[in-house]
C-alpha cells in the first residue's frame, strides 16, 4: 500500500523571533482558545501542504535542493496585523519581489518536477504568517485583532534557507532545510 504523508514548504524565522511568535500564539490559546496554528511553528508559507510518498521523500528533497540552490537569498520584514475575513488573523509579511518569484516558479517546478497539483493559494500567493484560524470564535474575533495591534509586534530578517515539513500525529515539523545563494 502506498503511504502518503503530507508536506509543505516555508520560510521560518530565526530562533529569537520564532520565539516570540510562538508565545505570541500561546498566550492567543490561553485567552482567546484558538490552538489550531500551535499546530506548526511560526511560519510564512511558499508551498502549501501536499501529499507525497513517503517511499520517495529522498527524491523530494533532491529535487527541491535543486531548485533552492539556483536561487537568492533575500529579506523579509514582519509588522502590523491583517486577516483574511473573518477566519484568518495574520501577521503581515513585507515582501521583496525575490520572494514572490521563487514562490512563483517553485509552483511551475512543483507542476512540472514532482507532479504536484497547484493549489488556488499557489496562483493567488499572499506571504503572512498566520496567529490564529479554523478554531478562532467569531465572538472573540475583534478583540484578538485590537489584542494583536497592542503588541506591535515587528521584525525583519535575512531568509537564507527554506524549510520542509511533514505532518506527524497532527503536528507540522521541519525535517530538512535547502540553503539559498548568498
């Protein structure tokens, strides 16, 4: 039988602003009960999640090591709050036209390569790095968005690596990082 485990691609930031990120998401579950983006560490997606086989995650990687190594690095800064209606809290993602070209090739190289289907959020990429969503009550939704500008939480960083993840027992973990050119 063919075991399919789930992946995605992402950028993460460096320790220290993971950190706060994530605290920032626990403090979120504590008072306002949503734990759904606990579920994956602080985060700005390239690829969403898509279905692989287990058997060739070596033919995965190598693939996309390829495709990162002909790549730039760049940097990305992260302020303000915005959502996606109603269901979705996020913090804004300033992004450099380098980033939003490798997103847009590694769809086509995705496509073409490995044979991966495009999502809806491949063809419409918006970078941000999600703090609350799927679980968050509609009552509490505009007290966690004042709750989040109150923070003025803000940051930039150098991205010089892309991450892989694989879901294990409901938890998003990265299992290997592909370098980018200096």
């Amino acid at each position: 039988m063919k075991v399919m485990d789930k992946y995605f691609l992402a950028v993460l930031p460096p320790a220290v602003y993971l950190d706060q990120v994530e605290e920032l998401k626990r403090v979120i579950h504590e008072k306002f009960g949503c734990k759904y983006a606990r579920k994956s560490p602080a985060h700005v997606t390239l690829k969403m999640p898509f279905s692989f086989s287990a058997k060739r995650e070596e033919h995965l990687k190598e693939s996309l090591t390829s495709y990162f190594s002909t790549h730039h690095s760049f940097r990305i800064g992260i302020n303000q709050v915005g959502t996606f209606g109603r269901r979705v809290i996020y913090l804004k993602v300033n992004a450099p036209q380098a980033m939003i070209d490798i997103q847009a090739g590694l769809k086509t190289y995705c496509q073409r390569e490995l044979h991966l289907l495009p999502e809806l959020s491949d063809r419409n990429y918006h970078p941000h790095m999600t703090v609350a969503f799927k679980d968050l009550k509609a009552s509490y939704f505009d007290d966690l968005v004042r709750f989040l500008k109150l923070q003025k939480v803000g940051f930039s960083f150098d991205v010089d690596r892309v991450f892989l993840l694989r879901k294990a027992q409901g938890i998003w973990e990265p299992i290997h990082e592909f370098a980018l050119l200096e």
